[in-house]
C-alpha cells in the first residue's frame, strides 16, 4: 500500500537554525510529494510540491527534493524564524482519484 | 480563483445532539470533496470523500455521515453527537480527475461536544 514516515516531533529550534524534517514513503506507482503546513487554529497550506524524480519544490524559503532512489521528500529551511512555527506534514498522492497519503505531522517550534 | 468555505468556524454542542457541518467550494467544478478531523495534538484522520454527487466514500465506521446534495456542497453531519466526536474538522478539494494532484483545504470548524 501507499504510506508516508515522518520523523517524530516535537522540534524545537534557536531562530536562524537550519532545519530537516525527513520524510520518506511506499507507494504503488509514481507518486507526486508535497508538503503542507499548519498554523495554529487553520487549515492546512500547500507549501511545495514535487511531481516527478529530481524535482525540487521550493517556496519561502523552505525546499525539498524528490528522490525516487532514497524514496525520500526531506523538506529544508536555511534560516528559521519565529514565525516558522507549525505543524508540518508530507504527503503523497498517486493517479487514480484517490485521497492523499499524509503522515502523521511535526511539530515545529522556533524560539528567539 | 478558487476558494472553499467551511461553516461555522466554532461549535459547541451537547452530547446527544445532532450535527451539520457544510462546506463549499467556489470557481471550479466537478471537485473531489473531502472531510478530514484532527483531534488534539494529533494528525489528520480521513472521514469521506466524494467524486461526484450522491458518491460517498466513507473511510471510518463511526456515528457520522456525509453528503453531496450539489456538485461543490459537502455536509458533515451527525444524529446525535459522542464526546469523542471534538476535534478540528477539516473540508478539502481537489481537480476531479485520475491524475495526482494536491488538495485544498478550508478554514477548518472547531468542535467542542460537552
């Protein structure tokens, strides 16, 4: 079946700290990855997505690769801030009409 | 440009009563529709999905059900309500079609079952 692994939270980071949080999947087929953020007390925001191998998703600041090799998304941010502070999730989606795959979120916390 | 909404933003029910959650999507057609719900601190767990009017999916056995009565109207709903039914529900979308696309989600209804 199709599954996503995220590394547990709670992460806490200094701000201007550089971050990982490492993802990998299983799926059936050719996935397409992405990751989503949430802020306290909203919805989810799509954050960056990748839809092939070697693809890198970028968007304010943070980025993540595609690596069918490793079947890994590991999303990166050079530098946190405060406002970075949320709860993070990796998905899959896979042709078919059928809903994402999403793991399970990490906590993110930044401190000045 | 496409939107969804999601009403009302905050809930407070007793246990027993009924529940109507709905949520719709403007600027697109045919969507694939979704409810989601996050209890607290924890991840998102996948309720129904929808692809196309009067089609339900339903991922949970539970005392809740939904429907698509109009092709951008999801509702949530519930004839009477548990204490373990609180938590964050989430309304999402996406382009109906057999490719892998990403979902949109809405706002999010806060539910508190006292």
């Amino acid at each position: 079946g199709n599954s996503v692994t995220q590394m547990e939270g709670p992460v806490t980071l200094s701000e201007e700290a550089f971050l990982t949080i490492n993802c990998t999947y299983t799926a059936t087929g050719y996935p397409s990855l992405f990751w989503y953020v949430q802020y306290p007390g909203e919805g989810l925001q799509l954050l960056l997505k990748a839809t092939k191998a070697d693809d890198k998703g970028s968007n304010k600041g943070f980025e993540a690769t595609y690596r069918k090799e490793t079947t890994s998304f590991h999303l990166e941010k050079g530098s946190v801030q405060v406002s970075d502070s949320a709860v993070y999730f990796c998905a899959l989606s896979v042709p078919g009409n059928t809903p994402l795959v999403f793991g399970k979120g990490t906590r993110l916390s930044v401190i000045a | 440009s496409q939107t969804i909404h999601q009403w009302p933003a905050t809930l407070v029910q007793p246990v027993g009563s009924p529940l109507s959650l709905e949520c719709t999507v403007e600027g697109t057609s045919n969507p694939n529709l979704y409810w989601y719900r996050q209890a607290a601190g924890r991840g998102l767990q996948l309720l129904f999905y929808s692809v196309g009017i009067g089609q339900i999916s339903s991922e949970v056995p539970q005392n809740l059900s939904a429907s698509r009565p109009q092709d951008r109207q999801f509702i949530l709903s519930s004839k009477k309500l548990l204490l373990s039914d609180s938590g964050f529900y989430l309304c999402a979308w996406s382009i109906g079609t057999d490719k892998a696309y990403e979902q949109y989600f809405g706002p999010g209804t806060r539910l508190t079952v006292t």
